[in-house]
C-alpha cells in the first residue's frame, strides 16, 4: 500500500511529507527535553517531600514517646496521691486532734488534684519531682556501685569485650539496614525508569510510522545489493568446480591407466621370478646328483682309508721287527716325523672344515632371514592393495556426492535469480523514497556512548559493594580477634585458680611438716625448692596476666579505630550511592530513548544477517567441496608413493634372492674344494676318516635343510602369486562393474 501511495502521490507531496516528518521529530525532541527536566525536577521535588516527612515522621515519633512518658508519670503520680489521701482520710478519722491540720492537707491535696486534672501543662512539676526521685536513685546506685566496684574490678574487660562485640554486631546490623535502603532506592529507580519508557515508547511509535517506508526501501536495496553479489561469486564457484571436476576425471583416467601398465609389469616380473625359480630348482637337482656321486666317492675313500690303515699297522709291525733285530734308531724318527707330518695335515683339514661349517651355516641364517623378509613384504604389499582399492571405493563415492551437492548448488543459485527478479521490480517500486542511515548512526553512537557511561555507572557501584564487603570483613575479623582474646583471659584465669590451689595445697603441706623438721630437713629443702619454684611460676603468670590486660587494651582501641574508619566509610559510600543514584537515572533515560531506535534498527539488520547467513553457507559448502578435491588428490599422490615404494621392495627383494643364489654357488664351490681336499687326504688316520664321515653328515643335513628351504620357498612363491593373481581380478571385476 506504501508503494502504490509513494506511485500516485507527486514529488510536492512527498517534499511536504519529509518536511512534517522532520518538524514533528524537532517537537518530539523539544518534549523529550521537556519532558527529561520535568522528570528531573519532579525527582527532586519528591526527594524533597520524602526527606521532610522522614524528619516529621522522627519528630512526631519522638512526641508522641515523650508524651506517653509524661501520661505513665502522671497515671503513677495520681495512683500514688490517691492512696496518701486515703491514708490522711483515716487518719482523720482516727485523730480527732489533728483535724483542723488534716482539712488543711486534704484542700491543698484536693486543689492540686483539681488543678492537675484541669490543667494538663503542669505536668512539668509533677516531672521535676521525678527527675529528683531519679536523682536520688542514681546517688543509691553510685553507692552501691562503689560497694560492688571491688567485686566487678576482675570483670570488666570481659564486660568491655561483650560491649564491643555487641557494637560491632550493631555495626552489622546498620550495615544491613542501609543495604536494604539501597536495595528499595534501586527498586524505586527502575520503577520510574520503567514509567518512563513507557512514556518514550508511545512517543517513539508515531515516529516510527513515518519512518517505516525509509527503512524498508533501504532494507531492500541491502538485500538486492548482497544478492546479487552472492549470486556473482556462486555462478564463479560454479564454474570453477566444474572445471576442477572436469580436472579430477581426467586426472582419475590417468591414474588408473597408469595403475594398469604398472601391474602389467608387476605380472611380467613375477612370470620372470618363476622362470628364474624354476631355474634354480633344475640346478638344486644337479647339486643333489653331485652330491650323491661325492658320497659314492667317500664311501670308496672310506675302504681306501680302511686299507691303508692295514698298511700302516703292517708297516708298524715290521718297525718293531726292525727295531728288535737291528735296532735302527734312524728309520724309526723317520717314521715318526711322517706321522708328525700326517696330524699336521690332518689338523689343517679339520680346520677347513670347521670353517667350511660355519659359512654354511651362516648361508642358512641369511636364506632364513632372506625368506622371512620376502614374506612380510609380501603381506604388506597386499594389505597396500587393499587399502588402495577401500580408498579407491572411497574416492568414488565422495565424487558421486560431490556431483549432487554441484546440483544441489545450481538449483539453488537459480532460487536466487527468481528472488532477485523480484528484487528488482521491488525495487523500482521504492525507489522514490529516501533513507535514513545517517540517523540510525548517529543514534548507535549515542547509544554506545550512553551504554558506556552505563558500563562505568555500574562499575562503580560494583565497587561500592565490594568496599562494603571488605567493610563487614574487617568487622568479622574483630569480633573473631575479641572472641579469642576473650578465650585467652578466661584460660588465663582458670590457670591462676589452678595455681593458688597449688600454693594453697603446698602450703598446708608445709604446714603439716614443720611439726617433723628435725627428721625431715631433705624433705623441707626439696619443698622450698618447690615453693620457690611455684612462686617463680605464679610471678610469670602474674606478668602474662598484665601482658595479655595490655594486649587487650590495645585490641579494643585498634577495635575503636577500625569502627570509626568503618562508619566513615559507610558515610562517604552512601554519598557515592547517591550521586551515582542521580547519574544512573539519567542515562536510565538515554537508554529507553535509544533502545527504541536499536529495536528498529535491529529490524532492519535480521535480513542482513539471513543473506549473509545464506552466502556463508554456499560457501562453505564449495570450500568443503573443495577441500574434498584436494584430499582426493592427496590420496592418489599417496597411492603412488605407496607404488613405488613396492616396486622398490621388490626390486630389493629380487637382488637379495640373487646375493643368495651367489651365495649358494661360494658355497657349493667350497664345498667341492673341501671334497678334493678330503679326497687328497683321505689315507691319513682313523681320526682323520671319523671326521670326515661327521663332516659329510653336516654337509648333508646342510643340504636337507636347503632343499627343504627352497620347498618353502617356491610354494609361498606360488601362493604369493595366486595371491596377486585373485587380487589383479577382483580389480579388474570392479572396474568392469563401475
């Protein structure tokens, strides 16, 4: 309806409409002026009022107390007349003699009690005569004071102790009573505040409707003006995430085409690997027929040991015979030397093949370690295959959902385009009208300049609160300080009478003993040293009496002090309260005055927010596509170091297998010159035949040991590459499935 007006109105019109607009917003002010004195003066008007019925309430209170004294003096005055004229009466009667004196007596009795039933003004002499009664009753008391002054001398610290705990409960209690004053001074002031917000408002609502037309012309053209750039950087989003897709498809194909020709290779080298294997198995059987010909050589070696073993016991018989028929010396050290000769050889062999041994035995090892290697690289190799393909998987299905939420954007992005369509012709609509930023400025910086002296308003009487605090802490600590001190003086006492009963004992004691002094003179020196130190004791007491008196004056006049200091506080705190009181009201006011003018701007920013809101979460949604993007990226950089890396093992586990088939050939090399050795030395002596038959066991079981690792070998080989061979299918199935 706003729009169609502003449409038929003419420019005229509308000049005349801002016109009245700002002359009824300088009225506005002028009574909001008006009305802030008159608010201000009517406060102190009825503070005024209030302090003076405060003070004749006091006034009447403190009458009307005195009066009623004077009534209850006057009631106890007559009752007490009333009965001495009763008395005289009977007397009277009684004594006939004094009869002309009792009339006298009753007439002047009788005129006084005319007189003061008529006239309620001398009641002054009837208090004359009370003040002198209380006279006479204070001498007796100071008397008796005087009497009880000797008794109460003990007393009157603790006394003095309870008055200042008393006072300072007293103190607390006027702490309390001014908090509560505080409280329903606080409570007055937010009811006047509230009043006049009140009355704010309904001035501030005829103003807002001259100004809701100004507002919503801006509104909207904020929010055509953030669509529209939402809609720009959307459709360049768009874009770009159609080109990185487009980029990730075609960096997808290459991957997978890469991952083909490098399992390709992967199945070439294993082909290779088995024929290699293959290989060494044909000649592991030539080893096995040369070994089986080198036992056949060491069984014949074994006969020609066991021949010449009956040539050398022949030939040591006929040494004998020699020795015994022609005792040659010579032929005998010859003999000698040569079997010298024949352990030295025989020892050297023993060493050969003591090394012998040992290589072969550390061949084992290396094989063994050789082949565990090969097999965990083996396994990680396929669990590297299995998290390639999960991620692959993974990657599939984040694209899919990357693909929706593209849709999901471009559906949305046209939504925009249909508001913004609207938009505009909303916006031609309203464009006659004018705005009032600069007003809602101004405001919002009235406002935070007002919030602030709010800010330190409150401060301060945070402050305030927090002396009064420290203020009733200090007062605690005190009553805590009296109530110890008191402690003290009364276990003080207890320990005095404890001591005098001492005394009073072991002076009865030693009464008892001067009737035995002569039989008893050790006992008395040890009861004088006793007494002496009883009364060495009772001096220190006595001292710590009079120290813990001094400490107790000096606590009751800090006492003093710290409640004087208390009540000045008090006093310039309640000054403090009631300045700040003055200046809180006033800026109680500038607040309702510009909360009004926050409400509508706030209004006019929730739609702000909401398309920003909006913008903020299109692109968030786009940076999360985004970053989708790049972890996709990283994890095909990852799969490809994870390729090469198993290429890598591979290639290093292929040249260990050959430094192992190397080694095996030293060996079989060493082992064949040990058998041309062992054959060279074969008819030496029994001990040397017995080693080489254990050595030939080793080699044998040696070679049992190698065959069966070999076994071992070629079926986890097999098993490795059935293995690769299940798992290059189930990829291509899956491929073949996408």
């Amino acid at each position: 309806m706003i729009a169609q007006l502003a449409d038929t109105q003419p420019a005229g019109e509308v000049e005349k409409l801002k016109c009245e607009n700002k002359e009824l917003q300088r009225r506005m002010e002028e009574l909001e002026s008006s009305s802030a004195k008159e608010s201000s003066r009517l406060e102190a008007d009825l503070q005024k009022a209030r302090n003076e019925n405060e003070v004749a309430k006091h006034q009447s209170e403190r009458e009307k107390r005195k009066m009623q004294t004077e009534i209850e003096e006057t009631k106890k005055e007559l009752h007490m007349k009333a009965a001495a004229l009763q008395s005289l009466m009977l007397a009277t009667q009684v004594r006939s003699l004094w009869s002309t004196v009792g009339e006298s007596i009753l007439r002047t009795w009788q005129l006084k009690i005319t007189i003061l039933f008529k006239d309620a003004n001398k009641a002054e002499r009837l208090k004359e005569e009370n003040e002198e009664m209380a006279k006479l009753l204070e001498e007796t008391e100071a008397a008796l004071a005087a009497s009880k002054r000797e008794l109460e001398a003990k007393n009157e610290e603790i006394v003095q102790l309870r008055k200042s705990s008393e006072e300072s409960s007293a103190s607390s209690k006027q702490l309390e009573d001014f908090e509560r004053k505080l409280r329903e001074a606080e409570k007055v002031l937010e009811t006047e505040v509230a009043s006049k917000e009140s009355l704010m408002k309904s001035c501030e609502e005829l103003i807002a409707d001259g100004k809701k037309a100004e507002e919503k012309i801006n509104e909207w053209e904020t929010k055509y003006s953030e669509a529209q750039k939402t809609i720009d950087s959307l459709k360049e989003d768009i874009v770009r995430l159609e080109k990185e897709a487009s980029e990730e498809a075609a960096q997808n194909r290459r991957w997978e085409f890469e991952r083909d020709e490098e399992v390709k290779t992967l199945t070439e080298r294993l082909l290779v690997l088995e024929t290699t294997l293959k290989e060494k198995d044909s000649k592991i059987d030539g080893i096995r027929v040369q070994l089986l010909a080198a036992e056949s050589k060491a069984e014949q070696a074994e006969a020609d040991m066991k021949a010449k073993e009956q040539l050398v016991i022949n030939a040591e018989r006929r040494a004998q015979q020699l020795q015994a028929q022609l005792d040659a010396k010579g032929s005998v050290e010859l003999l000698r030397d040569e079997l010298k000769k024949a352990e030295e050889r025989h020892d050297t062999v023993v060493a050969r093949l003591q090394k012998s041994e040992a290589a072969a035995l550390e061949a084992s090892q290396g094989q063994k370690q050789v082949v565990e290697q090969l097999k965990k690289k083996l396994e990680e190799a396929s669990e590297s295959e299995t998290e390639t393909e999960t991620k692959m998987a993974k990657l599939q299905e984040e694209l899919q959902s990357s693909k929706k939420e593209l849709d999901a954007t471009k559906e949305t992005v046209k939504k925009f385009e249909a508001e913004l369509a609207e938009l505009q012709t909303e916006k031609k609509k309203l464009e006659s009208k004018a705005s009032v930023a600069d007003e809602l400025t101004t405001l919002m910086a009235s406002l935070s300049a007002v919030r602030a002296e709010n800010g330190q308003f409150q401060e301060e009487i945070r402050l305030l609160h927090n002396q009064l605090e420290e203020v009733k802490d200090e007062l605690e600590r005190s009553l805590e300080e009296s109530d110890e001190w008191k402690s003290r003086a009364e276990t003080a006492e207890k320990e005095k009478e404890m001591l005098e009963a001492q005394m009073s004992k072991e002076h009865e004691r030693v009464v008892a003993l001067t009737s035995s002094e002569a039989s008893h003179l050790a006992h008395e020196a040890e009861l004088s040293s006793s007494t002496s130190k009883l009364q060495s004791e009772n001096t220190k007491l006595q001292e710590e009496t009079k120290d813990l008196r001094a400490e107790l004056e000096r606590v009751q006049t800090e006492q003093k002090a710290a409640e004087e200091e208390s009540m000045r506080k008090l006093r310039e705190l309640t000054e403090k309260c009631e300045a700040i009181q003055k200046e809180a009201d006033t800026s109680r006011s500038r607040v309702g005055a510009l909360e009004a003018h926050l409400s509508l701007a706030e209004e006019q920013n929730r739609f702000r927010d909401a398309a920003d809101q909006e913008k903020k979460r299109l692109l968030e949604a786009a940076e999360k596509q985004r970053e989708k993007v790049e972890e996709l990226q990283g994890e095909v950089i990852e799969l490809r170091k994870k390729l090469k890396q198993s290429e890598e093992v591979t290639a290093a586990e292929v040249e260990r297998y050959n430094t192992a088939c190397t080694r095996l050939a030293d060996v079989e090399r060493e082992y064949e010159e040990m058998k041309l050795t062992l054959q060279n030395t074969q008819g030496l002596s029994k001990q040397s035949s017995e080693k080489l038959q254990e050595s030939e066991s080793f080699a044998v079981r040696i070679k049992q040991q190698l065959e069966e690792l070999e076994r071992e070998k070629a079926i986890k080989l097999k098993e490795m590459a059935a293995e690769h061979k299940a798992h290059q299918d189930r990829y291509d199935s899956k491929e073949m499935d996408k």
